[in-house]
C-alpha cells in the first residue's frame, strides 16, 4: 500500500519506466527477458541535472581530450562534467583499472590489472612517486624522486629471495 504521500512519486516512476522501457525496446526485445535493461550508456545525474556517473559501453572521452582506445566501464565526473576518475577495461590493451585523477587532470592514483599483471601506481606532479606490483613472479615496490625517476626498488621473487636496488648504506 502507498500513502497518499508517496504515491504521485511512486506513479510518476511507474510511469516513467513504462515510457523508458517502450523507448529502449527494438528488434532484440523479444529475445531479451523482460527484467533486463540494455543500453549503450546510463548517465546518473546530481539535483542540477549534471551527469556525475556515466556507465557507457563505450564510454565517452574526457572534455578536451581523445581517448587512443576504447574504454568500457564507469566514468566520474566533477560539478562541471570533467572526467574525475572511472572503473574501465581497456580491452584492446588488454588493461582494466580504477582510477582517481588530480585536480590538474592526470591520473593520480591507479589500481590495475595490466595484461594480466596487477600493479598500484601513484603520481604528483605528473610523474610517477611509488609503483607497486607483480610481474614475472616478482613482486616490487618502487620509490620514484619528484621528476620520476626510480631511486630505490624492493624485490621479492617466486622462491623468497629479496634484492633492494638504489639504496645507499647510511653513515
């Protein structure tokens, strides 16, 4: 039962789904169950009717800029509409990924499976700062100075044996 409250709410959606459902129905209808929704791409919007999720197979590129493949997933998008982040698969390079990029614009903060090998990276100022993952068996950390450049890495392989490169032995 709705209260007499919530039922112009609960009408206007029920409304609503039939319209969007009738408007999303083609050819393939019929073959789909009647639960399932398809789309190329769901935009879910804040109070100012401003995307600030977009779900798109594939997804759209950022403001400004043109994506060198396709990326499928989940974008997040700032007040003004600006790519913030995302969850994607980069199929053709065989990448998937969550990302959260700076205020400037690049991505600031990344956890990825990178053909097949899964790696954490981190970056200010544009450049690398610390690298994390697993290639080949050996898992590595990496330290990287304000330009990018590695200055210390830690090494554990397959059978256990450790190796630290770039470290200088205190006074």
């Amino acid at each position: 039962m709705t209260s007499s409250l919530f039922r112009p709410f609960a009408l206007a959606a029920v409304s609503s789904t039939g319209l969007f459902l009738a408007a999303c129905a083609g050819s393939t209808a019929a073959t789909r169950p009647a639960d399932i929704l398809s789309a190329r791409q769901l935009d879910i919007v804040d109070e100012h009717g401003q995307a600030r999720i977009r779900i798109g197979a594939p997804m759209p590129d950022p403001q400004g800029l043109k994506r060198a493949v396709a990326a499928y997933g989940i974008q997040f998008l700032s007040p003004t509409g600006q790519e913030i982040g995302g969850l994607a698969m980069l199929d053709a390079i065989g990448i998937r990924g969550l990302c959260f990029d700076s205020e400037e614009g690049y991505e600031a903060m990344c956890v990825g499976l990178e053909q097949g090998k899964p790696t954490i990276t981190f970056r200010h100022d544009w450049k690398e700062r610390i690298t994390l993952g697993v290639v080949d068996g050996v898992a590595s950390i990496v330290l990287h100075d304000a330009q990018g450049n590695p200055q210390l890495k830690l090494e554990v392989d397959k059978d256990g044996k450790t190796r630290t490169v770039g470290l200088t032995p205190a006074p």
